[in-house]
C-alpha cells in the first residue's frame, strides 16, 4: 500500500512516542548479555533500532565494547546497582531514551539486582518514560536455578514479576530435567511466557504494531481500532457488542487499552458470511492469550468478524471486545487481529489459521483454505506447539 500523498511527503509522524522497554533479568552468569546480543541481532533483520543501557557493578563498559554495532546508542552504569544506589542515574538515563526516535528500549541489569522495586517505581512514571509496554525477560541458567543456596530467594524475586523467560545453558537437559525445570519456574511465577530471542522479536514486532503511532491518524484509520500511548475520547469511540448482541460506540472519556491476565477465552464469530471467517464455528476456544479491551479509534469502514472477552470482571460488564476485523483503506484491504500476544497466544491453531485466512484475503480478497480438523471448538482449545531453539 503506498501512504505517500501525491506530495512525496510522508504521512508517518515525525515523532514516534510509544515504543516498549524491555528489563533483562538473571543471575550472575546466566547469558543476559548473549540474549540480549541474538536479540539485537534479530531486532536488526526487521530493521528496529534499539537503545540499550547496561548495568553492571565491574563488567558494563566491557559488554558495552563488545555490543557496539548491534544497537543505535549503548549507556554503561558501572559501579552501581540500579535497584539502590544507581537508581537516579538509571532514572536519568530512561528519560532521555524516552526522548529518541528509535524503536525500543532495552535495560540489562546487573545480576544481584531486585525488579520488584523497580517495576513499582516505573509504573508510577510511566506518564514520563512514554515507553510502552514494558516487558521483563528473565534469563534463567539451567545448570543452576535453585542451587544458589542463600542467592535462591534472589533468583526467585528475578523471575516473580517477568513476563517472559529464557532457559539458557539446557542443553545437557534430559527431558525429565527438562520438565522438573520447567515445573519450578511454573511454580514461582505461572504467568510468564518462555521465549527466545526470535520469538520475542516476533511479539514485539505486533506489541509496535497495535501500540505505535497514536498521533498519525492515517495509521488509526487504517488498523479501526488501537490502544496506548495516550489514546483517549480523542481517538474515537470504544468498540464493542453487549451482551444482546448490539454493537456499541461509546464515547465517553477514558483512556484505550487495556487487559486482564492471560487466559483462555471464547471467541464468537460475528460475521459467518465474510470469507475469512466462513466455515468457522460460531463459537471456539482461542489458547491462553491476552485479551486486549477498551480499544478506541475512529473505527471507520470498518467490520468486526469476531470478538472476545476479557477477565470475568469485563465479562461482567457485558463487552465483548473485537478481537478480528477487516477494513477498507483507499483501494487497500485491511485484515486486523488483536489475537496473538504471546507463544502459547501464536500456538493457538485458531490463531494460525484466521491469520492465514486473513493474509490471503488482504491479498487477493479471496480465501481458498480449507479449516483444519485440529480447529478448536467451543469447548476446547487447540495448539501447535513450537519447537523453541533453547541455546
């Protein structure tokens, strides 16, 4: 699709103010910096630029050295811990990343460091950081987790709040070990998604799409519905159907974007006669996924195929979130979902295949696939696990 005017100039904003900041976490010697050098590697094949900051009582100028030519612009915080005494300086540091045009913020911390502080001072600023979503990747050493002796409840306290985890140093593991390892990190924090550093890009690469540009309003047009990065009543209306099966465009004032804990939800095909989403049951369980809700936008040209909802407490408020949906942009098609946060979320066969459908139909307006037997039902998900490149 072109999006220059007949001008030559660009509709795309000369200041893009929302852009996720990752925390690597991990013990001493866990392989943060090797994560963090196959992610920069990554992150450069989809051409994002990233700031980094690295943070290391001894060792930050030398990673910073051994870096260099993998990220836009490296910070070292040497001699310090940013969870006590080099938490100003780290502040400093954040706020002027917070003011590059680059795509992503990544902050390695030191290995004794504590997150849990610094994710509770962080979100009481995010109103100045502009950086979001904010991701913690916790690297975990196999040969070692829980052998720490008195460092254990530290290494517990780095994994408790990610997001994410990356096993590194597995592959000695018998499938036994394997799985022992994987219960335990189950047992500290059942929330976290494991990830590499593909896989991450991959989630980070739609974390940019459905949170970037909030002030380009060609963008909001063309993908209806968006959330973050200050949208609010000024964006247009939020989007949903009730409980009686009425669409909705609410206009009162709020905020867009937001999402309860992941989980398995129903998702309820709204339009059986649109090719992407023909043949599909009128109802089936999608894999354990964010749900994004109290979306807004303007919303335009715009058809919901299919919606979701989120934790009980939004399904108590009777929405049922637009989680497909298709729109005209000038002479382009416009397929958009808002499935697909995380792995177990790209796992999900109803995922693969409304994304496949809905690719081909953004194409060629056409879908020529058969639905698969594995498709889920009402009732039960259905998954292809990936296999994930642990080393």
């Amino acid at each position: 699709m072109n999006i220059l005017p007949q001008s030559g100039k660009s509709l795309l904003p000369s200041l893009v103010k929302v852009r996720p900041m990752l925390l690597l976490t991990g013990f001493l010697g866990a392989g943060k910096t090797t994560f963090l050098r196959d992610m920069l590697a990554h992150l450069a094949t989809r051409e994002y630029r990233a700031d980094v900051i690295l943070n290391d009582r001894e060792n930050a100028f030398i990673d910073k050295e051994t870096l260099k030519g993998n990220a836009a612009d490296i910070s070292a915080l040497t001699a310090s811990c940013v969870c006590c005494d080099g938490y100003e300086d780290l502040v400093t540091m954040i706020l002027k990343a917070s003011e590059s045009q680059h795509d992503i913020l990544v902050i390695e911390l030191n290995g004794t460091a504590d997150p849990i502080p610094l994710q509770e001072s962080f979100t009481l600023l995010e109103s100045k950081f502009f950086l979001r979503p904010r991701w913690q990747i916790c690297v975990i050493d196999a040969r070692y987790f829980r052998k720490r002796r008195r460092f254990n409840d530290l290494e517990s306290l780095q994994l408790e709040t990610a997001s994410h985890y990356f096993i590194s140093h597995s592959s000695n593991l018998t499938e036994k070990e394997g799985a022992e390892l994987e219960g335990a990190i189950k047992t500290i924090n059942s929330g976290a998604s494991r990830t590499t550093a593909s896989l991450l890009v991959d989630a980070l690469s739609q974390a940019i799409a459905s949170n970037s540009w909030p002030q380009w309003v060609e963008y909001d047009k063309m993908i209806g519905l968006g959330g973050w990065g200050g949208r609010n009543e000024k964006s247009g209306p939020y989007v949903y159907y009730n409980d009686a099966g009425k669409l909705i465009r609410d206009t009162s004032k709020g905020k867009g974007g937001s999402h309860g804990p992941k989980h398995e939800f129903v998702i309820t095909t709204r339009d059986q006669e649109h090719p992407i989403t023909r043949g599909l049951p009128a109802q089936w369980m999608h894999s354990k996924d964010e749900c994004y809700s109290h979306m807004r936008g303007p919303a335009e040209h715009m058809t919901i195929l299919a919606t979701g909802c989120d934790t009980p407490a939004s399904q108590k408020e009777g929405r049922h979130e637009p989680m497909l949906m298709v729109l005209s942009y000038g002479k382009g098609r416009v397929f958009h979902t808002m499935l697909g946060d995380n792995v177990p979320g790209f796992e999900g066969v109803g995922f693969i295949e409304t994304f496949l459908r809905g690719a081909e139909w953004a194409a060629t307006g056409k879908v020529t696939r058969e639905i698969p037997k594995d498709f889920p039902t009402k009732q039960k998900s259905s998954s292809r696990l990936f296999k994930a490149i642990t080393d």
